[in-house]
C-alpha cells in the first residue's frame, strides 16, 4: 500500500520545510557570510528561513560548520514517498552553476534494490509540445508510477479560455498535473484549461495522487469567478467532487469553504479530506455512494460526555480498506487531543488521547498530527508532548514502538546528528517509514526506518547518484 501525504502541509510541515528550503539559495548566503567582515544584523524572520524546534547546541566543536555541498551533491530535498515495494522517490535539490536561477532538481526514485531511475527537468511532455522545467507534491503509487505538479517551459502557448480576464498573469509560463508511467511523462491537466460545468478556469494545483487503476485525485484553485473543490480525474474524465460554495449534505447545514486537506486516493478510488465549514469543520470521505461525513464540529465523539471542537486542519488518511485515522480536539469533563480511527464499516474509536504516558518514557502525549495508516491497520504519527518535544511512533499490533525522538541521535551517527524535528512521512504496508528530517545543526537529510532499523538515506553534501 503506498502512503504519501500530499496531503498539504500541516503548518508545522510549511514551517520546516521553509527552515530547510532555502536549499541552495542558504547555501550562497552561508559563503558570502563568511566573505563579510563585519557582522550584519540578522534579517527579520521570513516563513523561508530556518525555525528550529529546539535550540541548537552551544557547543562548537558538537557542531561542525556546514560545508558548501558541491554540484555532484544534495543541497536539499522535498518530502520523501514510498510504497508497498519498497520504493523511495524523493525531489532533490543541488547547485547547477551557469543556470539561472544556480540550481536544479530531479525526482531521484530508488527500488527496493537500490537501483535509481530519474525524472528530470527538461525532460519531455508525451502530450504536449512543452517540456518540464520544475516538480513538486510528488506522490508514487503501488506501481512505482509518479504523480505531481509540474512547471512548464512556456513553449507551447497557453489554452484558449472563454474569460474576460488575462489567463496568463494567473498561470505564468503554466503548471500542469502530470503522470509518470513507463510509457512516459504525461500531462492530464493544465493550468488555464477550463473546469467542467463552470464558467472558470484552472489557477492552482496541488495534493496530487493517484491508484494503480490511473484515477488521480488533486485540489484544484478555479479562478473568474474564484473558487477551491476537489477533483478526480479518470479515463480522460474530469469530475468535481466537492468544490467551495456546495452544500456538505449528510443532514448539517453549511456548505464548503476553500479549505481543503486531502490524503492520498485508495486503491478503490476514495479519498479522505478535512474541509473547513463556516467557522468549524469536518472530515468527509469520498465513497463509492458518495459523500460520507464521519466526524463533524459540534457533534459526539468517541470519548463520553464530549464533542469535536476542532481537527486543526490537519489531513487525514485512508487505507486499501477504507479506514480512515485523524486526529482532532474534544470538550467536555476529559477535554483534550486525540488519535481516532473510523474503520469503513464500524465506528469512531479513540486510539490515544492527550495525557497518556508513552510506554518507556516519561513523557505523556500533548497533541497528534500526521497521521497513516496501512493495511494491515498499523498506524504512524507525530505525537507532541509538553514543550515543544515531538517523537514519531507507528502503532502495531504489538503495542506503541518508539521510532525517534527530538534530542536524540541517529543510531550510528556523527555527534552532531541530533535530530531537532521530522515531518510529513510516508508509510507502505512493510512498516517501512520514511520521513524528511532536520538535525540541531540545520542540516537535513531523507531519512528510513525499516526491518534494518533507523538510518538516513540521504543526507545534504551526501554524493547524488549519477544523473544518467
């Protein structure tokens, strides 16, 4: 089963990734520093500069000066995806002297014996006279085939629309969704193209994935007049789901906003979302009869005497089976946060809530996010604790197993390899996790655990496979 989580990114996972994507661009910030001899002030706080969890360690010697990588290095990455198989893909970035804009990128996919295949800027749309110039909310499915929005050259001219407005100062040189197949890199949909029954069209993509049937799901932003929904697009068909302004049905009032916060789509073809509705919310799962809402603000939870008060727009997850894993906030006597799972055919359960002691430690359980769950019902997650402290645990049928925590260090590394955070993981039927990791240091690495234990699987300055 595979697990990726384009699902848009909690706050949190925005925040780190803008910690850690300043990529190359940090990088030549980092060597003119060093050129400078006269301090500056530190510039004001950007949501593209780095915000650590936990501080960083005094100590020099702890922690060694980040060396420059080279071209033929990692500089960075985007979140890592895995499947059933055991098939990494991941977008990594590194310097490209003499390009504009000082760096490139490619998605760098791994089988689950190693060998590497790429998919690279430049290369060429099967499609459309255009070729890809820029990636990102990468997704793979069981069929080690991709999913993500793409950037395009700007060859081919931009689709002809019936609007008033100027399309192309909404979509630029255009994005579009693309499918990565062994017959080729195809493009499903383009930004400016129109939306089906609307008078609109395409401005934005994004939380893209698909099933190994080629059903691909993605929140797409609609603009003249404005608007968010979800979409599925099947067979060369595209059908709106759910889009802002709609009734949610399932007997409450209200309609639904632009908020969208997706998982990925199942082998059956659902998907699980947040949705925000008025000034609350709920969590909604496409079936094959519909719409179905499984969790509302106001109504009962699984814990007595105590309602939803909140999900902290934060995306669920659904398995090969149905079930779906969220979190959310409840009131009530024993007010507080919790993990909840709602198998396809029985009720909400609480899985954990705030307060419990996490076996082994002294800690006890704040707050939960990231949620997935796999077929086999096994469940990974962020769990917080007081303090900002954070640790990421996968619940099996054996009980709660700790896989690491803030502060601690990675299992055969370097002293300075202390991991300060971790976000937006993805979990395959195998209990194999990855994840995107920062150390105190800033540095940060891709990162697996698996039958072998906790280990990076590339890190920044790390050698890249040959780009062949």
């Amino acid at each position: 089963m595979r697990k990726s989580h384009r699902t848009l990114l909690s706050f949190l996972g925005a925040a780190l990734l803008a910690a850690c994507c300043g990529g190359v661009a940090a990088v030549n910030a980092w060597q003119q520093k060093q050129q400078e001899t006269k301090p500056k002030p530190t510039p004001a706080t950007t949501e593209d500069e780095p915000v650590a969890i936990t501080k960083k360690t005094p100590t020099p010697e702890a922690v060694p000066t980040p060396r420059v990588p080279g071209p033929d290095e990692f500089s960075n990455f985007r979140y890592p995806v895995i499947n059933s198989k055991g098939e990494i893909a991941f977008i990594g970035l590194f310097t490209a002297p003499g390009t504009p804009q000082g760096y490139g990128q490619a998605v760098f996919q791994r089988s689950a014996e190693g060998v590497w295949k790429f998919t690279r800027e430049g290369e060429k749309i099967t499609n459309l006279a255009d070729e890809l110039t820029g990636i990102t909310n990468l997704a793979i499915n069981e069929a080690g085939e991709l999913t993500f929005v793409g950037t395009l050259a700007g060859k081919a001219p931009l689709p002809q629309v019936s609007s008033s407005l100027d399309v192309a100062q909404y979509v630029g040189r255009g994005q579009g969704l693309f499918y990565k197949t062994a017959a080729g890199l195809k493009m499903l949909l383009r930004l400016g193209e129109e939306v089906p029954n609307m008078p609109s069209f395409f401005s934005g993509i994004a939380n893209s994935s698909s099933n190994t049937k080629g059903v691909t799901a993605f929140i797409g932003t609609y603009t003249d007049p404005d608007g968010k929904g979800l979409f599925i697009h099947e067979q060369g068909k595209l059908n709106l789901i759910a889009r802002s302004g709609q009734k949610i049905g399932n007997g409450e009032e209200g309609v639904f906003s632009e908020h969208y916060y997706p998982s990925h789509i199942n082998e059956r073809g659902e998907i699980a979302w947040f949705s925000r509705v008025g000034s609350g919310g709920g969590i909604f799962v496409l079936r094959p009869k519909g719409i179905e809402l499984i969790a509302f603000q106001g109504r009962p939870t699984a814990v007595k005497e105590a309602n939803y008060i909140g999900f902290g727009q934060r995306a669920p997850d659904i398995n090969d089976n149905g079930d779906v894993v969220f979190s959310a906030f409840f009131d009530g006597p024993n007010n507080g946060r919790g993990l909840f799972l709602k198998k396809a055919n029985g009720p909400v359960e609480m899985i954990y809530r705030s307060g419990e002691t996490i076996p082994g430690t002294n800690y006890n359980f704040f707050d939960f996010s990231s949620p997935m769950i796999n077929n086999r019902g096994e469940i990974a997650f962020v769990g917080q604790f007081p303090g900002r402290s954070r640790g990421l645990f996968i619940k099996t049928a054996k009980g709660l197993e700790t896989v690491t925590l803030t502060d601690q260090k990675l299992p055969g590394g370097r002293p300075d390899e202390i991991f300060n955070n971790f976000v937006q993981m993805s979990f395959n039927d195998r209990s194999q996790l990855v994840f995107y990791g920062q150390y105190r240091n800033a540095e940060v690495g891709v990162f697996i655990k698996d039958e072998k234990g906790l280990r990076a699987l590339a890190r920044r300055g790390d050698k890249m496979p040959p780009l062949k």
